[in-house]
C-alpha cells in the first residue's frame, strides 16, 4: 500500500471556491516530490491538506495507514513536518528554542508552560541543527540570522519531529538564488539519507526538474502532470502553464500574467 | 524535580531577567501583603457575603426611580461631552506649545510641559474635589477637573504626535517660503490626525467612566446616587444605576470601534 | 483617453460635522445649566481660594507616607492579580487561539463586563461584603483592570502574524503550548508596556478608592478638605503629586530600556 494515498480529494472554501478537484494520488515512502503550478493552481491548499491546516472538504487521506479525520490531526501532525515560505519562526526566541518547538507534540501542556525540554530533545535537537549546519547559530535570537538560515532553522525544526514526511510550501520563494540552492539540496539529501519523503512546491521547473523523482502538477485544482522530470517536455509544460518557459521569457506581459 | 529536564538556554537554567520578573513581584507581594489587609480568610469569609448581595440583586427594579436615573445618567453624558469638547479646543494650542519642533523658544516650551505634567498627575477626583469645595455643588466642578485632566492627557499627546511627524514634508512645505506656524498648520497638524482621532476615542471612554464616579463629590452625574443607594443598601436602585452604566460604556465601544473604521477610511478629509 | 476637466470636487461634510457638534454642545450648555461665567465671576474667589492651599502642613508627614505607601501597594497588587485574570483569560479571547466559537463569545464578554463596572461600584461592593480597609480596594482594581488587560492582551495575540501560529499547529501543538511558545514572545514587550501603563492607571485610581473606605490617602484627603484644613490638605495632594509623577518617569524610562 502506498505510503500517503488521496482519494477523489476535494476542497471547497466557504465562499464557494473550489481549490481542489478531485485529486487522486498514490506516493511511495523515501520519494522527492516537487509540486508545480500557476499562481491559485492549488499547490498550496494540497499540501495544506495533507497535514489539515486547511482540512479537505471531500475525499480521503491517508498517511501511513491513517485516515484523517478530525479527531487525529495533531497525532498526524507529531510526525509531518512543515516548511513555510515565511519561515514562520517565533523571532525573539532563539534558534534552538525554535527548533525544540518541533518536539512539543511529544509534550504535555504544563511542561511546555515553562519552557522545559528533556535532554532527549536537546539531543535529537542537536542533530537537527547539525544537519542543516547551523550548530553554531544555537543560541542567536531567530531574527538574527539571514533569509537562507532562518529555512534552514525552520527544516531544522522539521527535522526535530523526526518525521516520515517533509512537505515545504514554496519554501525558497523568500530566498535569494544561492540560498535556494542550499535549501533544495539540504531537502534533498535529507530524502536520500534519511529516507523521509519530501513533497515541495516549486515556482521553478528547472529546479523541480534538477532535485525532484517524480513531478506532479496542478492548475486550476485538477491534477494536470504525474510523471518523472524526463517526461515533462515543453509541450506538457505548455499545457500547465499555458505557455513554455522559453516563449515566456520574450514576453514580459505574460510573463506578469503568470507571476 | 526530574533532573534531566532543562531550559533552552546554553547552560540549562532559566534566563535572569524571566527568573528576576517572577521572583521579585512575588516578593513584594509576600512583603506587602499585610500592608493591604490581603489574607486568604478575609476573603474566604467575604465570598458568601457577595454572594448574597448578588442575589439581592436580583429583585423587581425600582421603575419610579427610572426617570432620575434617565436625568443622571443624560447628565454623566453631557458632562463627558462638554468636558472632552473644551478640553480638545485648549489642548491643540497648548499641545503645539509643548512640542519641541513646534514651540516657539525652549522656555515656553518647558514650562508648558511642565504644566500639562502638573495637571495630568492629580486624580479626576482630586480636582473634583479641589473644584467643590471652591465652586460649590453641581456639574460644572465636574466638568472642569474632567476637562482640565483631559487637556493635561491630550496635551501631551498632541506634542508627542507632533514631534515624531515626518519632517520630509515639512520641509517640502517650508521650502516654499512659509512661515513656522503654517508649516506647523499644514504640515504637522494633518500627519497627526489619524493618532488624535484614536486618542480621542479613548479618552472619550476614560471620561465617560471617570464622570460617573464624580457625583460621590457632588461634581455632578450618577456617582452620587451611586454611593448613596449602596450605602441605604438600596438593592433595586443599585442594579438599575450599574446597567446602565453597563450599558452607556458598552455602546460607547461599540460606536468607537465603528467611527474607528470609518475614520481610517477619511471621512473626516478637511479639504 | 485624457480628462479634459477637472473632476468634480468630492463633498466636504467637515462643516457639517463641525456644525452639528456645535450644535449639540450649546445643547448640553442649555441643559446642564452651566453657567460658565460663575467660573469668571469665580476667578477672584478662586485666586483667594487656592491662595489657602499655599502653606503646606507636614505635621503628619509619617502617617502620610504610610498611606501613600499603602496606596501604591494596593496598585501594586491590583495590577498582578489583574495580569494574572488577564493572562489566562485573553487567550481565549483571540481569534486565532480560541478553541471554539462559545469560548471567544464568553470569554470575550466576560472581559467587557469587567472593563465596564466602574471600580468605584465594584469598591463599594466589596467594601460592604469585606468591610473597610485596603482589601476591597485591591479586589476591585483586578477584578476592573483585568478587564482592560484581557482586551489589550487579546488584541495583541491577534496582531501576532498567522504564520507563526500555523508553524505551531503544523507541528501538532496544543492550545497552551501555541500561547506559550508563539503568542506571548511575540508580543512580550506591548504586554510589558500596557501592564506599566495600567500600574500607573491603578495608582491614581487607588488614591481614589480611599474616598469609599476602601484605604489609601484619598479618605484622608477627603476629611481634611471635608474640615476645611486647607494646610493639611495641601500637603496631601502634593505628597499624591509627586508620587504618580515619579511613577510615571518611572514607567517611562522601563519602557525606554526595553526599546
């Protein structure tokens, strides 16, 4: 059975608006997935459902056996990390606190009230800032460091959950060129090494096309692409998109159109 | 306590300023707490008192009270209004005065500050009661010690707005070859408006709270019948008079949450 | 496509506005019955009568500071049973933190019951329930500036960026642990500014509260205004002045260093 599975997935907002139709999707533990699409094609609001930040309307998930439903979302979530484009660090405290975040699940609501942490997580925490090489940052205040270190705390916190499943909502949209070179090949190798199946949102089709095993497409909530990178020719491009990359570059109107 | 459980910091203990913010309030309350009278018997022994004066609340109200309720009460509004209202018109010129950008020589500017100080530190009751004693019985006591606090308040934080204003469109404005005072006019009053109107709307709700205490002096408003019906233990009256005033704060909130929105929105554009 | 005149001008309603106040002030005149030249007429009278305060009399100086420390110290405990009502009750009167819709609705109510009792009625109360003394006087501080202290603290939780509280569902926190590690050292340094601002609110009010009973200076201020000794009295208001002005440079320069 496959690892995380979507069956006939929908998501209807409240308004009306229907960001997911039925989307069905079979992923294997251990692959590196990059997630490509328009603006508002839904890439969001996919891997927003999967750990039910913004639960499906319609449709089943399942993660490891597990179905979601409304009663089990933080015991999914214990073990699902997520990276956000913003970063989402709590900006006065420090880096280390930040990533012991990623071990509050394990908690109960009295010890996290004074800040305590058993030595267990200082441990795993430690190995997560050695990973994304930040040990020696563990003790500045978050909003300290650079765009590129800030993701690599916010994986790092990821990490710290010592979860089967990585999914990063564009995280090196905020990101400089270099950083974002850094953050991509750190997910990467955490896939390879650790085994843990990444799901990433992507902008960029060279990127996806350079780090990602298998790449799937939305636009406008269908699931439009599902194959390897050497699949997606520029003649499948065109159809997600609506126009190839190279077309794109000579004319800056469609280019904004996409933005 | 476990042993191996320890704080996010390099050497595992809790940071001075989080230990020093809990430990020292919690000492000067243990060391004070005689000073007030505060023991867990006094106030354990109080709660089925209060409960009982809560249920003698809830009784049939007195309806013939009702119309000098209704004629306090339009009494503690009008106090608020016509005290803020003075008090705004003195404390623009005033707050000018007291802005180090805006005032014309350091000394005025000084001592107009020192006086606001003056003013603000007394209690609204303290000068209630100062204008009592001088002025006799009635609202207009009260409508000056409100509006002389409020000036002191306003003052203070016209000058404030005023000092942090964005000097690059004064000078666009003073390259044009005005005069201080219309750059003050048309440069700095307009970018302090916006704060002014927030400020306004919450000293509207100190005063209107601050008026209907005032009456316990005789300066006028529902305080004195306030204290009055508690001393007589006149339950009926005493839960008329404190939902009303529930009610006067309350949508006093309410209509400044909405002026709130719509004055960001600029209906108050002068030109 | 250009204009080729002038826009018409938008309607002004400022003098509309300005007349209608007008207007409802010389209303309020009318019916208050002010007459605000009793105030010039007044003017000789009130020179002679504020010539009366000139002589400061000392005389009891210790059993003054006494009541002022008693003063202050009913503040000083109003405002951290305030802090401690406030704490635990805003959470649930923050949007993004509240469990559910019936706990924001209550919570949020509650904390508007609270600011509205003027604390002179809830002083009187407990004065009736706990007899005279400095107590009542401490209760009915917290119970009223608790209610200002929820609302600034809610308002403040809300303000805190969405982000950073997703970050925390996503990794499977629990209501206390999002207040803990994503709410509170967020908006630590407006708490800190608004708790200083109520403290310094509590001290005058507390002055005040004397006058029902409930300790402090104001009932000793009180008598002697009462008996016309005008001397005593003089040293007691400014013996109040210089205390709320320290306080409020107090709190200014804390506020200034935590900036």
């Amino acid at each position: 059975m496959a690892y995380i599975s979507l069956r006939e997935v929908c998501k209807v907002y409240p308004n009306g608006y229907c960001a997911l139709k039925n989307i069905n999707l079979d992923i294997e533990a251990g692959q590196f997935i990059a997630v490509l699409g328009p603006s508002g094609a839904g890439k969001s609001t996919l891997l927003r459902a999967m750990n039910a930040l913004d639960p499906a309307t319609q449709g089943e998930i399942t993660i490891d056996g597990v179905t979601l439903n409304k009663k089990n979302y933080r015991k999914i979530r214990a073990h699902v990390g997520m990276v956000f484009q913003q970063f989402n660090l709590v900006d006065r405290l420090n880096v280390m606190t930040n990533v012991l975040v990623g071990r509050l699940a394990e908690h109960s609501w009295l010890s996290s009230l004074f800040y305590l942490f058993p030595k267990t997580d200082y441990q795993i925490a430690e190995a997560a800032l050695r990973e994304v090489d930040l040990l020696d940052k563990a003790w500045s205040r978050a909003d300290k460091l650079s765009g590129g270190q800030q993701q690599r705390v916010g994986i790092a916190r990821a990490l710290a959950q010592q979860p089967k499943l990585i999914l990063a909502d564009e995280p090196i949209a905020s990101l400089d060129p270099k950083a974002s070179e850094e953050v991509l090949k750190l997910l990467r190798k955490i896939c390879s090494e650790k085994g843990i199946t990444v799901i990433v949102n992507l902008h960029q089709v060279e990127y996806a096309k350079q780090y990602a095993d298998r790449i799937i497409a939305l636009n406008a909530g269908w699931l439009v692409f599902d194959g390897s990178p050497e699949q997606l020719t520029a003649a499948k491009q065109a159809e997600i998109y609506g126009t190839t990359f190279e077309e794109t570059s000579h004319e800056p109107e469609l280019v904004l159109a996409h933005a | 306590m476990n042993p191996s459980w320890y704080w996010p910091t390099p050497n595992g203990k809790p940071p001075l300023t989080a230990v020093l913010s809990v430990v020292l309030p919690i000492a000067v309350l243990v060391l004070t707490a005689s000073t007030v009278d505060m023991s867990y018997n006094k106030v354990f022994y109080a709660l089925p008192r209060m409960l009982d004066f809560t249920q003698h609340l809830w009784v049939m109200p007195d309806w013939h009270y009702l119309p000098q309720l209704g004629e306090k009460m339009l009494e503690t509004v009008e106090m608020t209004l016509l005290a803020t209202a003075l008090a705004v018109v003195i404390s623009m010129p005033l707050g000018i005065l007291a802005a180090k950008n805006a005032s014309p020589n350091p000394w005025i500017f000084r001592m107009t500050r020192d006086l606001l100080s003056f003013i603000r530190a007394l209690p609204e009751l303290v000068w209630a009661l100062v204008f009592v004693s001088a002025l006799g019985l009635g609202p207009l006591p009260g409508i000056m010690a409100l509006a002389l606090v409020t000036v002191g308040f306003m003052g203070k934080f016209i000058a404030e707005s005023i000092e942090v204003v964005d000097f690059k469109a004064v000078e666009g404005l003073e390259s044009t070859g005005c005069t201080k005072f219309q750059s003050i006019l048309y440069a700095m009053l307009p970018q302090a408006v916006p704060d002014f109107i927030g400020s306004l709307l919450y000293i509207l709700d100190h005063n209107l709270r601050a008026a209907s205490i005032l009456g316990l002096v005789g300066a006028g408003g529902i305080g004195y019948d306030m204290v009055m019906s508690m001393r007589l233990f006149n339950y009926e009256r005493i839960g008329m008079i404190a939902l009303s005033i529930y009610a006067l704060v309350t949508l006093l909130d309410r209509l400044s949450d909405v002026f709130r929105q719509k004055a960001i929105g600029g209906i108050l554009n002068v030109h | 496509m250009s204009i080729k005149t002038l826009p018409p001008k938008p309607k002004n309603l400022f003098p509309v506005w300005l007349s209608v106040a007008l207007a409802m002030l010389w209303l309020i005149i009318w019916d208050l019955g002010v007459d605000f030249k009793d105030l010039l007429y007044g003017v000789e009278d009130m020179t002679e009568y504020f010539s009366r305060y000139g002589a400061p009399n000392f005389s009891n100086m210790s059993s003054y500071l006494y009541l002022m420390v008693q003063t202050l110290v009913t503040a000083f405990w109003g405002t951290v049973l305030a802090f401690i009502m406030a704490a635990t009750i805003a959470p649930y009167a923050a949007r993004p933190l509240t469990p559910n819709a019936v706990a924001y609705r209550v919570a949020k109510e509650l904390l508007n019951f609270m600011r509205a009792m003027p604390d002179l009625l809830l002083a009187l109360i407990f004065v009736s329930s706990m007899g005279l003394g400095p107590l009542p006087g401490v209760l009915a501080l917290s119970v009223h500036t608790a209610g200002f202290l929820g609302k600034f603290f809610a308002e403040n939780m809300e303000r805190v960026p969405a982000g950073k509280y997703e970050a925390l569902s996503a990794v499977g926190a629990g209501f206390t642990q999002k207040i803990v590690f994503a709410a509170w050292p967020s908006m630590l340094r407006e708490a800190v500014g608004n708790t200083l601002y109520i403290f310094d609110r509590n001290v005058r009010m507390a002055a005040v509260l004397g006058l029902v009973g409930a300790g402090g200076i104001g009932l000793e201020l009180h008598d002697a205004l009462r008996l016309f000794k005008y001397n005593q009295a003089s040293a007691l208001i400014i013996i109040i002045l210089i205390t709320i002005v320290v306080i409020d440079n107090l709190s200014s320069w804390i506020r200034k260093v935590l900036n």
